[in-house]
C-alpha cells in the first residue's frame, strides 16, 4: 500500500468518525434530556477543531507527495525518451547497402533524352534499410557522412555515364565514351546528409548501359559517421 493510500484511508476513517461522534453526543444528550442537562462526555467543539487540523495536515501531505509523483513520473518520461534516443541512435549506426542493376537476364538502358533515376533492383546488402529497390533512392536514416560508390558498364558506340544526385543538386558524374568495344566507367563520393535527405544515380542523358547476370553496373554506400 502506498502512503498517498494510507493517508486516503486515514482521512476517510476521519471523515466517518463525525457523524458516529455526533450521534454519541445526541443519544448522550437524549438520555438525560429528562434530567439535569448534561454536557457531552467530551467537548465536542475541541475534539472537531482537532479532527479538522488533522485532516488538513492529511491533506497537504497527499498533495506533497502527489506532486512529488509527479515530478518522479516526469523523470522517468524524461529518460524513457533518452534511452529510446540512444537506441535508436545505435540502430541507424549501422547503414550500409549495395545493388546491381538487373535482379536477372540480359538487357540495356537508354539511351534517353533526358535524365532518369536508375532502379537498382537486385539488392545484396541493406543494412538499415535506407535503400529503395523499388525506386533507386537512399534515404538518410540519421545526419552523418556517407561515401558512396557507383560503377557502370556500356557496349558499343554510345557513351555509358551517370550522375550522383543528393536531392535535386548535381554532385559528381561518371563517364566514358568510344567508338567501339565495351566501355567501363566508376566514381565515388563522400557527402554529408541531413535526415531525409535522397541520394541516387541518374542515367546521363543520351547514354546507354548494358548489364547481365554478371551484375556489371553497381550503386553502393555506407554511413562512415553520425554528426
């Protein structure tokens, strides 16, 4: 039982002991009402103003302690939100993933007129979850620098080239061109990234990539720190 309990009860028995005290005192008083008048064995008055102090100290102490749970229910609030902080916090810690193009077969991309988000379907890491297989994005879990990797392969006489986007801004492009043969190009980059923030690599405009069950054309990236 607790105390603000205890004190509840306390000043409940209070409160009932005044009607038992009056009707004590009218009896009393109904018995001798044919005799000489008689006062009540005790002084009333007295043993009212005693019962009354008493339940008003009662009662500041439940407020006190009420206000004291209070306090102590705030506390433990307060470290409730920071022990799910740093959890959460170690959780996103551990971000990292890294797709090829095609999940299987043989097929090319391009050339367009115009750039496209490449969707980088076949996914063999995915740490955290911060890559979308459905739509080529990576969404940063926590604030922090990422490096990222993106490698592209094309055949023929047409240029194999993406660019890597933090949101809606140009960062670094990946690029090679020739006449003939298979041509290969790759780039990386290290950016720091608010919450929320997209990372992708779009297909440069007028470029083609082939890619097979040999998985040639990759996006990768990992968090290197929280900031």
């Amino acid at each position: 039982m607790t105390v603000i309990q205890q004190l509840c009860r306390d000043r409940m028995k209070i409160i009932m002991f005044f009607p038992l005290l009056l009707l004590v005192c009218s009896f009393s008083a109904d018995e001798t009402e044919t005799a000489v008048q008689q006062p009540c064995p005790q002084d009333i008055h007295a043993v009212l103003r005693e019962l009354t102090a008493s339940l008003a100290v009662q009662n500041e102490r439940i407020t006190v302690l009420q206000r004291e749970n209070q306090e102590q229910a705030a506390k433990l609030e307060s470290q409730k939100i920071q022990t799910d902080k740093l959890t959460q916090q170690l959780q996103v810690k551990q971000v990292a993933f890294s797709a090829s193009l095609l999940d299987q077969g043989n097929r090319e991309t391009g050339p367009f007129n115009t750039q496209i988000t490449l969707v980088f379907k076949r996914v063999v890491t995915n740490i955290g979850n911060a890559y979308n297989p459905h739509t080529g994005i990576f969404t940063a879990p926590v604030r922090g620098v990422y490096h990222f990797d993106w490698s592209l392969y094309g055949d023929g006489n047409l240029a194999a080239g993406g660019v890597l986007f933090r949101n809606g801004e140009h960062i670094f492009i990946a690029y090679e061109h020739q006449t003939s043969g298979g041509v290969s190009t790759s780039n990386g980059a290290s950016l720091l990234l608010d919450v929320g923030d997209q990372v992708s690599v779009r297909l440069y405009t007028g470029a083609r990539l082939n890619d097979s069950q040999n998985h040639h054309n990759t996006f990768s990236g990992h968090l290197i720190f929280t900031m």
